[in-house]
C-alpha cells in the first residue's frame, strides 16, 4: 500500500503582475482621491453652514486637507523602483 503524500507543494516562483492589474489599481486610486475630496467638501460645507461663516473656510481647509491626504496615500502606493 502505498501511503499518500502530505508533504507541502513545492513553492511556485512568483507571477509577474499583468499589467492590466497596475491600471485597475491606479483607476481605483483615481476614485479614492475623487471620494476623498467630494467629502472634504461636503464636510466642510456642513461646518461652514452650521457655523455660519459668510466665506467658506471650513470647505477650503478640509478640501486641501482631504487632497493631500490623497496626494500621500498616492505616493505611499507607488513602487519604489
């Protein structure tokens, strides 16, 4: 009788990514900022109306912050090569 193998799989090399992947990738970061900016937006708009300022700083503020916050999670993705 033989007896089954329960040893590991060999390991398989790795793939390299197919390049539709880095589009996919980089389309979904293009959606994220676009979110995180319309929410900046809209936050700031909301403390603006609640606080009742004449001129919307709370939307700038917010905004810039909401941008570069995207700007580093951009980078952050980037490959390091």
């Amino acid at each position: 009788m033989d007896t089954p193998n329960l040893s590991k799989p060999k390991s398989q090399p790795p793939r390299k990514q197919k390049p539709i992947n880095e589009y996919v990738k980089y389309s979904g970061l293009a959606f994220q900022m676009a979110a995180l900016i319309l929410l900046g937006y809209w936050l700031g708009g909301k403390l603006d109306k609640w606080l009742e300022f004449t001129i919307p700083v709370f939307t700038i503020i917010l905004i810039l912050l909401f941008l570069s916050v995207s700007f580093y999670s951009l980078i952050k993705s980037l490959p390091k090569d």
